[in-house]
C-alpha cells in the first residue's frame, strides 16, 4: 500500500470518527431534551396535600387564542375541572390573548370568537372572571384595544399593574403584580409605536415590582407573585429572556419572591434553581402549536402539550397541578412559604 492511500485511509476513517463523535454529542444533548418532557413526568413523588377551608382557588392558562381544536379542549378540561372541585374564583390568562396580530380595536370580532364564544359555554368557567396580560402577538396589531375591551370575563385594565385577593376565610392576603414584559423583550413584528411608548415605563414597572415585594417581605400571611407574558427561565425554544434575568431576577432573589408565573413558550414548564427560592412556572399550553423542547438546567417537569395549570393557595403552601389538555393531572408542585 502506497503512503498516499495509506493517509486517505487514516484521513477517512478520522472523518467518520469525529463525525460519530457528533453524532453522539447530538444525541446527548438534543435528543434527551426534545423527549424529556415526556420522560420526566411525574419522576417526583406528588408532594403532599393538606386540605384547608381557608384557600384562594384559580386556573392559569396562556397563548391560547386561536379558536382551534386544542383551544377548545382545554377549555372544556378548565370547565370540567371548576364543576368538579367547586373552589375555582379566577382565571389568570399569562399572554397571547388574540392570535396572529391581535385585535384592530375595542369591537374587533375575534374577542368573541376567540374568547367570549369559547370560555362561556362551560359551567365550571362560564361565570369566572379572567386577570389578564399582553403578550408579543397582542402587541402586533393595537394593544390598546385589550385594555379598552370589557366583558364579564375580560379584564385587562392596563399595560402593567397590581391585583390582590384574599382567601376565602379572609385569613391571608395574595398580590398579583402583573407586568408588561414585551417592552424588555421587542420583537421586529411587534407595533413599534407601542413598544416605544411603553418602554419609557420600564423602570416604573421595575419600581412597581420592588415595592410590592418589599411591602410583604416577611409577612406570614401574605404572598407576593410576579406574573409575566416572556418567562425567565425556559426549556422551550425561545430559551432563557437575558433582559429578564438582568432587571426582574436580583429583585427576586433580594425579596426571595416564591413564584413567577408565565407563557410564551407552548408548553407546561415548571422551573427552579436549588440554589434560589423562585419558581418559574410557564402554563403557554392553551391553545396547542407545540414546539421542540430544549435543556434547561433548572428544568424540573415540561410537558410538551396542551394543558393548564389549576393553583390552590393556602396560608403555608402553594399548590399547583400541571392538567393536559383531556384534564389528566400530569405533575404537581408544591412550594412553601418563605
């Protein structure tokens, strides 16, 4: 054999190794990630539940306005559930309220087809008032219009703002802060004129989120959680939001806040660092258009579908259970006060 062929060889059979070598990486570190959601799944014994007469009950669901088939059926899996458990008060909807381009205005048709139509027709959810947020979809078109449109069910007062609830037997308090995260996450397709209105307002959202969770720090009946449309952490294809992590997570961590509720990604994601107290819960599953997991270190759970989350609040504990879209419980959480 002449010393050319021997080096093609050697070169040939050096190629085909590095590109096993690449393979496997691949399989490592994409294949696990893409299946993990289905695997891990209830890896976790269910954390124990203590029933209480004193609680605050409600649904959080998001990227669900589509008036498809997904839409429907976790909308009549939401419906389901409140008829059976008779504890549910509210609905927080995390974002992406009018697929594609939002509404034009405050009469735009699609708030009854993609909305009044679909939520209203269950006895469990037809009376249950929704808190709601804008997500990057809604501010593709007129955000304004979701803040000037009323109903029974839709309430969307402004960009940002703070709700609170107290339980049923009045022993504690919540306070929602919900913020606009699309002017710390722009996107091309969003209506600029908007993002450059509302972005002058960062840090009064900023301001808004330190001073709530000041004012409850330490308090034993009284909990504080942030909600937003863009997730902090995320094993969805959108990944981790780095200008959340900069401005939202030192607040977090000062206040050691114990929940953040979001959606964006389509999927149901429950998310911590062991190191921190947060939680990150994404609940983007409302109206299907699922995508590819990615790995996320912090990733405890994602289920890679449609579904909802049902919360349940109590003096000492939060309780949350991960539903797909048929209303089969697929994981539950559970993260005591701080």
């Amino acid at each position: 054999m002449n010393r050319k062929l021997r080096l093609g060889i050697i070169l040939f059979i050096l190629a085909l190794f590095l590109l096993a070598c690449f393979a496997v990486c691949l399989v490592i570190i994409i294949v696990p990630s893409v299946i993990f959601g289905r695997q891990n799944i209830n890896i976790y014994p269910d954390p124990v539940y203590t029933a209480s007469d004193d609680y605050l009950h409600f649904l959080v669901v998001g990227d669900q306005g589509r008036a498809n088939a997904d839409q429907v059926s976790v909308a009549k899996s939401m419906g389901d559930y409140c008829d059976r458990v008779k504890k549910c008060s509210f609905v927080i909807g995390v974002g992406d309220n009018i697929y594609d381009y939002g509404v034009g205005s405050a009469t735009d048709e699609q708030f009854a087809t993609k909305f009044e139509n679909i939520y209203s027709q269950y006895n469990g959810t037809k009376n249950l008032p929704w808190k709601l947020m804008l997500g990057n979809h809604d501010y593709r078109n007129n955000p304004n219009a979701q803040i000037q449109y009323k109903s029974s069910l839709w309430d969307l007062p402004a960009y940002y703002y703070i709700f609170n609830k107290t339980s049923t037997l009045g022993g504690f308090n919540v306070s929602f802060v919900v913020t606009d995260t699309n002017t710390f996450q722009p996107d091309s397709l969003m209506n600029q004129q908007y993002v450059k209105e509302q972005s002058a307002f960062k840090q009064d959202q900023l301001n808004m989120i330190e001073s709530v969770l000041k004012e409850n720090y330490g308090k034993t009946n009284t909990w504080s959680i942030v909600l937003g449309h863009h997730p902090v952490y995320s094993a969805g294809i959108h990944g981790d939001t780095t200008t959340l992590i900069e401005n939202y997570l030192p607040l977090f961590k000062k206040y050691k806040l114990p929940l953040y509720l979001s959606g964006h990604d389509h999927f149901l994601n429950w998310l911590k660092d062991p190191n921190e107290v947060t939680n990150y819960v994404i609940s983007g599953g409302g109206a299907g258009n699922t995508r590819p997991t990615v790995y996320n270190k912090y990733s405890s759970n994602v289920y890679n579908d449609s579904g909802f989350f049902a919360v349940e609040i109590q003096k000492s504990f939060i309780y949350m259970i991960a539903m797909d879209k048929n209303g089969k419980e697929l994981y539950k959480i559970k993260i005591d006060k701080p």
